[in-house]
C-alpha cells in the first residue's frame, strides 16, 4: 500500500512541540485502513538545502496541515504554496481573533494549549472529510496508488530583467514542481527571467499566454518564441480593468491584469532590481498571494 503524507507547517520552537507531539499520534490513526504518515521538516535529516526539502515535501504531501498561530510568516508561506499546488490545507490557530484578513473566510479549528488530545480528535475528523473530497481510489484496490485532482488555477510568473545561467537554472528547478498541475500561466513579456520561463513551461507543453503592458510590450525575442509556439499574446491596455489613482501604487496595465486574473503571482527577484521590488510591495498592499523567490 502506497503511503500517504501529511505535511506539518508550524513554527519550529519549543512552545509547539507539545502540539507537534500529540498530532504525530493522532494523525497516523485518522484512517487506520491507509498508510498515512505525519512529517515535520525539522526530523528530516538527510543532506540537501532547507528550501528545497520544504519544496519537495509540500509537492509529496496529500494533505497539508498549517498551524498559523501568531501569524509565522514562515508557516503562512508554505501553507500558500501548499496550495498553489492544488493540495488541501487544514489550518489551526490557538486564536481565531489573530487569523490574518485573506483567510478569515477559511475553516480553522481553534485549540487550548491544555486541551491538545481535543485537538487531535478534531485534526482526525478533518483529515477523515478531507478524504472523502478527494479523488481517492478504493482502499480495497489491489493497485493502490494515491492521486490528486486539481482544478485549473491560474498562476502569474515573471521576474527581473536580467537571468544568468545560474538564476536560469534556479528557476527551472522550481518551476518544475508545477509542471502537469493543470495550470494556466500568465508570464511576463520582457527581459531573460520572462524569456527563460516561456520557453521552460512551453517546452513542457504547460498553458501558457504572455502579457504585456501594452501591443508594443513585448521583445523580440519573446515574440519569436510566440509567434513559433503559436502562444497567446495578451494586450493588457486593451483590456476591461478596473481604474486605480496613482496614489494606489504600480498602476500599470500589465500588474492590474496579473492581479484580477491569477490565484497566485511569483516573482523571481534578484536584489539588484529595485523595480521589481516596488512590484512586490505594490502587490502585496493588495493582499494578493504571493511566492517571492531570490535568486
């Protein structure tokens, strides 16, 4: 029987072990005809990079679980990624009142510190329904093998002009944990990032549309790949889109058209590119969901 995972995202000090501890025992027992096994990054031993350890377990993981108490920028991070994969997050809090303005409309179990064992039987009771809205084979199948339906989410994608080979290389790397996820792109139009990542996610035969600020928005060389991979090119002047002041920030076609359109926006942010940056914080006044990657 293939085993299932469960990913923890909680902050990693001694004041969550308890509840660490506890949900190690629950977990497991959620589902006593399926293998499920419950991991946390920090009993992970093996060598290798912490960032790329979070990236693959998150991508391995069925379910994920985040513990959002006192808002770890951390934990709120990988539980956006987690589902930027299509993967359901089941949040916790120690209190509802502190739960950041985008997730207020999501399902969170609230739990007492001296009340833990209460805990684990809630966490039990939603890894169960969690299941069942799931695309699962039968338990009973003699070839079991776990898979995950995702729906189509869209995903913006861009980042600073200029790309080495060894940002290219960065960026392959994680943008290939997306691929075969049933994701539309939205990539910028200009600069290497842009041009690295069209050709990457078209190459893998991803749904991809490149958007520009305006007709003439686009270079050439991306224009070349476009016109030879037949991929949409969007105008986002001639767009419908709403009309924002400029007191309201990067109020350019291109980045309203980004915001209204995607699930998610990732930047590949080299710290040399002062405008992307202005971007990045222009995005998240907006509360939008963000993956920022320095490369």
């Amino acid at each position: 029987m293939e085993q299932i995972k469960i990913f923890m995202m909680m902050p990693y000090s001694e004041a969550f072990l308890p509840v660490w501890e506890q949900l190690k025992i629950y977990i497991p027992q959620s589902e006593m005809r399926l293998h499920i096994q419950a991991i946390r990054l920090d009993e992970v031993y093996r060598a290798g990079h912490i960032f790329t350890d979070i990236l693959q377990a998150l991508k391995g993981a069925m379910i994920g679980i985040a513990d959002i108490t006192r808002n770890n920028p951390n934990v709120l991070w990988e539980a956006g990624y987690c589902e930027a994969l299509g993967k359901p997050v089941i949040y916790l809090t120690q209190d509802i009142r502190e739960v950041p303005f985008d997730l207020k409309h999501t399902r969170i179990i609230e739990y007492k510190m001296n009340e833990l064992p209460k805990l684990g039987e809630k966490i039990q009771v939603a890894v169960r329904e969690t299941f069942l809205t799931m695309n699962l084979p039968s338990v009973n199948s003699r070839d079991f093998i776990i898979t995950t339906k995702m729906l189509e989410k869209t995903i913006a994608v861009t980042g600073s002009v200029e790309a080495d080979s060894n940002i290219r290389q960065k960026m392959t790397s994680i943008l290939a944990m997306f691929l075969g996820k049933n994701i539309k792109w939205l990539c910028g139009a200009f600069g290497d990032s842009d041009e690295h990542i069209i050709r990457f996610l078209s190459g893998h035969g991803e749904n991809v549309q490149v958007v520009g600020y305006d007709e003439k928005n686009i270079s050439k060389a991306i224009d070349k790949i476009c016109r030879e991979k037949e991929i949409p090119f969007i105008d986002a002047s001639a767009e419908r889109l709403p009309v924002m002041t400029k007191n309201e920030g990067a109020n350019l076609n291109r980045d309203l058209y980004f915001l209204m359109k995607a699930d998610l926006v990732i930047f590949f942010w080299a710290e040399n590119s002062p405008w992307l940056e202005t971007l990045i914080d222009w995005f998240s006044t907006q509360k939008k969901d963000l993956v920022l990657i320095h490369i």
